[in-house]
C-alpha cells in the first residue's frame, strides 16, 4: 500500500471514536516509523503516544511510558506526576487508575516488535494492547517487520494477531514516495531522471536511497567537467547510481564481483569448467545484478575504470578527485565521438528497416562518415566505438560494395595502425579478446604492433635494464629479446648512459658476461663505440670514466674470445 492510501485509511479508522488495533507491516527501511511521525501531527484532535520496544526490558517500562506520554497531555490529571516517586508503589501500575476518558482521542503507536528485548515475552506486551483496547477503549497502532519475527515470538504473534488486530496494512510505498522524504538533501545531479531508476528497480528502502544521495552528493565536483555533455553525464551519474545501490545492500563486493566472474564463466560452456566451479546460484548476488540492468556486459561493468573507482569510495568512504577526473577526462573529450555513433547506428536502423533506403545511399552514408573520421573513430574502450565495431563496419562495407573491397580493406588497416600506435599499452594489457581479433584483420598490423612494442621497450632505459638483468639472471634468450637490443641505436645508448648511472652500471655487468657472445655483436660493438666516443669528451669526468671501463671491457672480452679459440 502507498503512503497515500494509507494516510487516507489511517485518517478514517482513528476518526472514529471506536477503539481499535491497526497494524502497519513493512520491511526495514521502507520508512514506517518516519510515516508515523509525519503522519501524527496531522491529527490535530487526538492525542498520541509513541514506544519503541527496542530496548524495553520489563513491560512495566511501557506501562510507565505510556502514562508519562499520556498524562502530560491531560489537563485533568496531576501536572507532576512525571517526577512523583512514592515508596514501595510501581508507578507504572497507575495506569489501571486512569477511566476511559483519559485516554479518549488518545491513540498509542507501539514500534519495534522485531527487536524486543529476549528478557521480555511478547505476550506481555499484546496483553497491553489488547488492556488498551478492551478496558480503555483506546486506540493503538502496531508498526512492525512481521517477516523478521523469530521463533516463539513469530508463533505468538500469529496465535494472536487474529484476535486482537482489527485492520492490517502493508506498508509498501512508491519509489517516489521513498525519495520524496529524502529529496532535500540531493544537492548534486538534481536534473538526473533518479525516480526513473528507483521505480524501475521498485527501490524504495530509505537506507539504500540516502546511500545513493550521499554518493551523488560525494561526487559533485564532477559536475561542471561533465556539464553539457548528456552522454558522458548518464554514464557517470547512472554508475554512480548503480554502485552506490549495490553497495548499500553488500557487505563484500569482492565476493559479489567473483560471483559475477564465475557466473560469466558459467555462460560459456567451451570453458570445460571443474565440477568444483560450477555456478551455485545466489539469490542475493542475483538480485543485486539487476541493479545494474539490462544494458551492460555485467562483468565487464564492473571492472570498468569508472566502476572500479567508485568501489574503492564504497569501502573506504574516500573520494579520490583527481583520480576520477582523470579517468572521465577522455569520456569528456572524446564527446564527439558518441554524437557519431549514434549517426552511425541511426543509418543503420534505416538500413534495416526503411525500405526506401537503399543499398547504395547506405554504403555511401557509411563510408562518408568513416574516412572523415578515419582512425580517431576508435576508441579502446568496451563501449561505443570499440575496435570490433570499427570492425563491423568495415565488414559491412566490403559485403555491400564488392568493388571497392580493396579500398576499404586498406583504409581500415591504415586507420586500425594509427589505433594501435596510440593504445599499445591497451593492446598489451587488455582482458577480451579485442586485441588479437584487430591484428588477425592483416598480417601487416601484427607486424606493426609488434615494432611499436619493440620501439617503446627502446624508448625506456628501464626496461632495457629489465631486458639485461633477465638474460644475465635465466641465461637464455629469444630472438624478440636480441632484437631488442640490436635494434637500439648509439645515440639511445649514450643517452641512457648520461642519464642514468644504474643502465651505465647494468650494460657493463652485460657485457662481461655476454660482450663475447655472437648473438650480442651488434649490442656490443654499439656499446663500446659509445663508451670510446665519451673516452674522448672534454668532460673530464666522462672520459676518465669511460675510458677505464671501456678498456676494461675490450680485455674482457677480447681474453675470452682467445680462450674459447684456444680450447
């Protein structure tokens, strides 16, 4: 029942000058007890009690409640009898001295059945409802969680509830209804359609929707990057949305995000998983995942960039500013590109389905949009324009337009060489798949991608370092590794030599141990000319140093050689 219906209902029931037991049933969260409170002070003829039973220990501590509330409204009735104390009398047992009168328009609202203390019985306290109701023809409503009643207090209330309770209501109010308490203190994304994603979801905990709020709230800064930018704007707020409302109602997304890694495992029969691994469902993870909705790769959601930042909020109540910004910043910039996206899909749709359109204005459309766009159209990213649809497209193209097969066929591998290029790290450490279907394309961008790697490993000092250290440490090496080094060039070698002391100590070690090997000639003879150009500088640092190691190397080395010869 709606907050609405019920506040009708309610308002007609306790009019009546009849006494009566009204229960309000409903889950934790959903707002009852806030319900009351609002809903009471528009009783403006009637007079109210209110207890909460967490925390009560013995009935007489109602009973005393009750007539403290009760009495402190009755103009007939002592005005001091909050701080009466007579010896050996339980005051709480005043109560029975009190007439009907007293507690005409009075209406008593017992909460928190579900926490009642294990030190008091149920029956007690529906004893007193029902001495309420019978002996004081008082008016009483019972707010509770009936499905969290346990053991003998749930077999005593269902013994009882048919006797006493004369009206029960479910308390079940709409999302809009749940977000209506709260919406004053949403001071961030107020324009975000929130009520559309708590009804769809049928959300209407209070707990979970502050959770959501207080996210929003946290990420406000976001705001003015994402500022006319519709978009990138649901992309980031609906994450938000959807993790914040997880995370409400998960105490591990660590457990919930391996339930999701193994229920992806257990779509994909080719796997062959163990028997051991086999999904069990959880009701709980499951529900859970329907939070995230129908739209995304569940798995791949949350192992976004975006999503990963805002679980690192959730378990530390941290708000990384400059991390986040830097992750949206290229969603921000790339904001073009969703706008052709759309293009694209909206041509295709008509494709599909307007039979007036044809092929031809089809594959014209289509290629016009390409080859403005050329290889900035992909963007490394498992949404929109990832390499697959790029892919796609092309496909498309060469089907439709068998002619020009070749042309197509050599634009996207100019197009697919600039992506590469610019996302090597991303072809390196991606988890799908997307990488190696891009260079199955064309054998000559497998050529391409594997240069651009060799030629960043040169670029880093560091890594050579890596790249030595491992041939000296396994003493073997492959042909990607001596390629490696072959192809750096004296001028990045004296460049790492000056600027770094440990390449300087790492290539002389190398040597001594491999400058005699065959297989490093080209390395070696790059390295000593290197070394014998800075013997000759007019630093006198550079060449004291070098010179000794220089010389040092060509005895090594040359002493080497002559034993192996000799044996």
């Amino acid at each position: 029942m709606s907050a609405k219906n019920l506040e009708e209902r309610l308002a007609n029931i306790l009019g009546r000058d009849d006494a009566v037991v009204v229960s309000i049933n409903g889950k934790w969260g959903v707002g009852k007890t806030y319900f009351w409170n609002e809903f009471k002070y528009k009783l403006t003829d009637q007079k109210t009690a209110y207890v909460s039973l967490f925390g009560k220990e013995k009935i007489s501590d109602i009973r005393t409640d009750i007539l403290l509330q009760v009495t402190s409204k009755g103009k007939h009735i002592a005005k001091n009898l909050k701080v009466i104390k007579l010896p050996y009398v339980d005051t709480s047992a005043l109560i029975t001295l009190l007439d009907n009168k007293d507690f005409k328009d009075v209406i008593v609202c017992f909460d928190d059945f579900e926490r009642l203390s294990s030190s008091m019985k149920l029956e007690e306290v529906l004893g007193l409802i029902s001495e309420l109701k019978e002996q004081k023809n008082c008016k009483v409503v019972m707010i509770l969680n009936e499905g969290e009643l346990e053991g003998n207090n749930k077999e005593t209330f269902a013994k009882y509830k048919e006797k006493l309770i004369d009206y029960e209501f479910d308390y079940n109010p709409k999302p809009s209804e749940s977000l209506d308490i709260l919406k004053s203190k949403l001071a961030a994304f107020t324009d975000y359609p929130l009520e559309d994603y708590l009804t769809r979801h049928k959300i209407n905990n209070i707990r979970i929707i502050d959770r959501i709020i207080n996210a929003l709230n946290d990420f406000s800064f976001i705001q003015p990057y994402i500022k006319g930018t519709p978009e990138v704007t649901t992309e980031i707020v609906g994450s938000i949305i959807k993790i914040a409302a997880i995370n409400a109602q998960t105490s591990s997304f660590s457990d919930f995000i391996e339930y999701v890694r193994k229920r992806s495992s257990s779509l994909l029969p080719s796997l062959g998983l163990e028997e051991t691994d086999k999904l069990i469902e959880d009701k709980r993870f499951e529900g859970l995942l329907s939070l995230i909705g129908d739209d995304h790769n569940k798995l791949d959601f949350l192992q976004s960039d975006i999503a990963s930042e805002l679980i690192k909020y959730c378990q530390t109540s941290l708000v990384n500013e400059e991390s986040f910004i830097r992750i949206v910043k290229p969603k921000i910039e790339n904001k073009r590109l969703y706008s052709v996206y759309k293009d694209i899909e909206a041509k295709r749709s008509k494709d599909l389905y307007d039979m007036s359109y044809r092929i031809e204005e089809y594959v014209s459309d289509l290629w016009q949009i390409l080859e403005k766009e050329g290889g900035g159209i992909i963007v490394a990213e498992n949404t929109y324009l990832h390499p697959n649809f790029f892919l796609d497209y092309i496909q498309q193209l060469k089907e439709l337009d068998g002619a020009n097969k070749e042309k197509y066929h050599d634009f996207a591998v100019e197009c697919l060489k600039e992506f590469i290029q610019n996302n090597l790290d991303w072809m390196k450490d991606a988890k799908s798949n997307a990488p190696k279907e891009l260079l199955d394309f064309d054998t000559r961008l497998s050529d391409f991608y594997t240069k651009g790697i060799h030629q960043k490993i040169i670029n880093s000092s560091g890594q050579i370092i890596t790249l030595m250290q491992d041939i000296i440490e396994s003493r073997t090496w492959d042909s990607r590794k001596l390629e490696i080094l072959s192809q750096l060039q004296q001028k990045e070698i004296k460049r790492y030599m000056l600027d770094s002391a440990e390449y300087l100590k790492e290539v002389y070690l190398f040597l001594r141990f491999h400058g005699n090997f065959g297989d490093f000639k080209t390395y070696t003879e790059n390295v000593i000319s290197v070394l014998r150009e800075l013997s000759q500088s007019k630093n006198k640092n550079h060449a004291h140093k070098a010179l000794d190691m220089v010389d040092l190397l060509e005895k090594t080395i040359k002493s080497v050689s002559h034993d192996n010869i000799s044996k």
